[in-house]
C-alpha cells in the first residue's frame, strides 16, 4: 500500500488501554505536545478528520496543496470480506452452505473468496 509514514501496531493493546478505549474504530489526533486535539469514535467524520490533520500538519511548517479529494486506486483490495458479526442475531453475513445450527459444534470448509 506504499504507506512510508509510522503506523502505531497495539497488538497487546496497551494505547487502546492508556485512552481507556471502549470503541472501533476510534481515532485520536495528536499534536506534537502530545495533546490530544480532536477525537471520533465510530465510522464517518472523514472531512473533520482530514482538516485536523491539516491544520496539524500546518502547526508544524508542512505546506500543503489544496483539499482536494485524491483518488486511491483498489487495486489489491478486492480480496477483502465484509465485516462479519456470529451470533444468532448477528449473522447477517455468514455466507455457509447449509444453515447456521443454533448450539451445535460445526465445522466449515475453506472457500473461495465470493464477491458481495
């Protein structure tokens, strides 16, 4: 994905702990204080999100080019699954064959990826 900045791994959990985290995807913006300047839980903010970290990036000298919105190519990511939730209730995307059987000990086979 060609990403060349630092990306914060948390596989023990001990940021999502620190910020007393209760939420995904939660997004905290952080000055070069360490204060935490803008914060969003859950999906969407995307332009609220995008200008603080302009007027970040700015505080600190960057010079940016205007707003505008930048195509980011696919390519590669048509691999993914839709997000799945198991439980009885939830299972709106558990793609099986055969019927999801209420507490019973199942065993799946491996399929190829199926586009939505």
């Amino acid at each position: 994905m060609n990403i060349t900045w630092p990306v914060v791994l948390d596989n023990d959990f001990s940021q999502w702990n620190a910020y007393n985290n209760r939420y995904w995807p939660a997004q905290f913006f952080i000055d070069g204080n360490g204060e935490i300047r803008y914060f969003h839980f859950g999906e969407g903010a995307y332009e609220e999100a995008e200008q603080v970290i302009r007027d970040l990036l700015k505080e600190n000298g960057a010079e940016l080019e205007s707003s505008g919105t930048i195509e980011v190519s696919d390519e590669g990511l048509s691999k993914r699954t839709p997000e799945i939730y198991l439980g009885y209730t939830r299972a709106k995307n558990f793609a099986s064959e055969g019927n999801l059987k209420k507490d019973t000990l199942t065993s799946f086979e491996k399929k190829e990826y199926l586009e939505p």
